[in-house]
C-alpha cells in the first residue's frame, strides 16, 4: 500500500468513527428516554415474537415500575432454570417461552458477529500477542488499533457502562439476588448491542442476512418502545420507561 493510499485508508476508519459515534448518541438518547412508552409498537413487535415460537398473542399486563412488575412474574423462568433447558438433557415438555427467546435472540448475536467481516474492522498489521492499547477512539485508530476493536469500546462498552452498568443493574439488585429473578429484558436498556450491530450495518461493515437483518430491526423497535419487559407464556410483564433518570438514580412513575 502506498504512503497516498494508507492516508485515505486512515481517513475513512476516521470517518467512521466519527459518524458510529453520533448515532451512538442517539441510541444512548434512546436507552436514557423518559416519555411513556409506545406501547402498540412494543406489543406489535412482542407478538410477532411469540407467534414465531407458535404461540398465540399474550395478555400484556403493564406496571410503572420493575418493583410493581415482579410480582406479576410468576411461573418465568428464572436463569437457573435456562441454563437446565440448555442442558444435553433438558426437563421434559416444552420449553417456557422466555427459554425460547433467550435461545434465538443466542442465535441472533452469534449471527450478527459473524456477518461483521469487513476488512476496515481489522488490523492492518500483525499485533502478535500484545493487548491494543486503551485509548480514547481517535487516538486509539491513529495508533492502529482495529476499527472493531474501537468500535466495540466505543459503541457497544460505553452504552453497556452508561444503560445497563449505571442504570439497569442497580435497579435490579434492589429487586433481590440475580439468581432468584425471573428472565427479563431491558428495552430501551437493551441499546448497547442493538446500537453496535445496527452501527455496524449503517457503516457497511456487516452485512446480515435477511431474516437477521429484520429481526435486528424488530429489537431496536422494541428498544424504542419500551421499558424492562417479563415475557411468561400466558402474560407478558411490561414497564413503562422510567419518569426520571439522573445522578439520584432512576425514578418511576409508582413503585
């Protein structure tokens, strides 16, 4: 590669970042939301999830708050018992409904990965052994770490720390021990992996398959729609998106 060539290489793996980071903005806008949630969007999309593992539409039941929710929760699995049905020998019958959505949406990441395979994302030389050092993003590509690498700390770490870390995680520990929680995802919380493979596809770094791509595009609707959520096989627990968030922590409407 010429000395012209590796200039405009560089300048695109800027471009990049650049433009991954103002939409990382908007999906943390996203995760950090404060109106009442969509809630026929939500619905909208949780059904089609449901009829897709052969279930009918369930009853939503929807709460101000994930304290007002958990007791609503009764009969979800809890993480215990996922890991049993993803045993080489799983309990008999069939399986919970949200043993089924943990499964695919497994399935759904483990895709996704695959189809991030773009040359930009990687190296352009050998590192050997050596861990890429921790810099901020445009410093970090100027000393050659891989755009992946930086995408990855940039996108998809910092939302994890700024929704889930910050936000999420301590609400849920004041709902009691990890182990004793029924299976529940985070909506609008959710935004740290939605946002990195959906950045990924708008830089036209990953190239899903179709149904990936569409089911990609479910999940962040579902993000933009809604709190935490609780799916059992007759009802499906719903929170709306919290009044407040700040430096005092989260605040919900009741609860």
């Amino acid at each position: 590669m010429t000395a012209t060539a590796r200039r405009r290489s560089a300048a695109a793996v800027l471009d990049h970042w650049h433009r991954a980071d103002a939409w990382r903005r908007e999906w943390l806008e996203v995760g950090l939301a404060t109106e009442p949630a969509d809630r026929e969007t939500a619905e909208h999309v949780l059904t089609r999830f449901y009829r897709r593992h052969g279930r009918g539409r369930p009853r939503f039941a929807w709460v101000d708050s994930p304290a007002a929710g958990l007791p609503l929760t009764a009969g979800i699995p809890g993480h215990d018992d996922l890991h049993a049905w993803l045993r080489p020998r799983p309990p008999s019958g069939r399986p919970p409904i949200a043993v089924d959505l943990a499964a695919s949406w497994s399935r759904l990441l483990a895709a996704l990965d695959a189809a991030a395979d773009h040359p930009d994302l990687e190296a352009p030389r050998p590192r050997g052994d050596k861990p890429w050092p921790e810099l901020p993003p445009v410093p970090a590509l100027e000393a050659g770490v891989p755009l992946r690498i930086v995408l990855r700390r940039g996108v998809r770490e910092s939302l994890w720390t700024a929704l889930l870390r910050d936000v999420a995680l301590p609400v849920r520990s004041a709902l009691g021990p990890p182990a004793t929680l029924p299976i529940c995802w985070y909506g609008q919380q959710d935004a740290s992996w939605i946002a990195h493979h959906d950045i990924l596809r708008r830089l036209g770094l990953s190239r899903p398959a179709t149904r990936e791509a569409e089911r990609l595009d479910e999940w962040a609707a579902l993000a933009r729609a809604t709190g935490w959520w609780w799916p059992g096989d007759e009802v499906c627990v719903m929170v709306e998106r919290p009044a407040g968030i700040g430096a005092a922590g989260v605040r919900y409407r009741a609860g």
